[in-house]
C-alpha cells in the first residue's frame, strides 16, 4: 500500500471515529460545530472522509467530543511475527 492509500485510509477511519463518538454522544454536527468553533459544513466534510484533517482541527473535535485526539485515530494493526 502507498502512502497516499494508507492516509486516505486513516482519513475514513478517523471520519467514521467522529461520526460513531458523536452520534454517541447524542450531538448533530451543528452542536458538534458550535462546540469546536468550526463550520457545520466542516464537520460534514470531515465525516464523508472529503476533506484532509488538519492537526489543530483534529484536536478542536476531539475536545469538543470530550475524547482524546488516540480515541478517535485507527488502531495499528498487530505486526505478524
């Protein structure tokens, strides 16, 4: 796998993360937004894997969230021996 491949995957992984964690937490994306001080449309792009996170955005989410930046990124998969 490229690296390109392998960031577009993490990018769907940490999209799919948002949209699990916020639905949990009982918050449309509007709530989300206004918690993050972000646009709606952001966090839409974001969950639809459309748009490449930024780190300050990541960490803005995740707060808005109440998780930390590691809850919302793809577990390594184990190395084979």
């Amino acid at each position: 796998m490229k690296a390109k491949e392998v960031r577009q995957a993490w990018r769907f992984v940490i999209a799919e993360n948002i949209k699990r964690v916020r639905a949990e937490k009982g918050l449309s994306q509007s709530e989300l937004a206004e918690k993050c001080k972000l646009h709606q449309h952001l966090i839409s792009l974001v969950e639809h894997g459309h748009r490449e996170i930024r780190d300050v955005t990541l960490d803005r989410i995740a707060a808005g969230l109440g998780v930390t930046v590691n809850e919302l990124m793809p577990v390594p998969a184990a190395k084979k021996s």
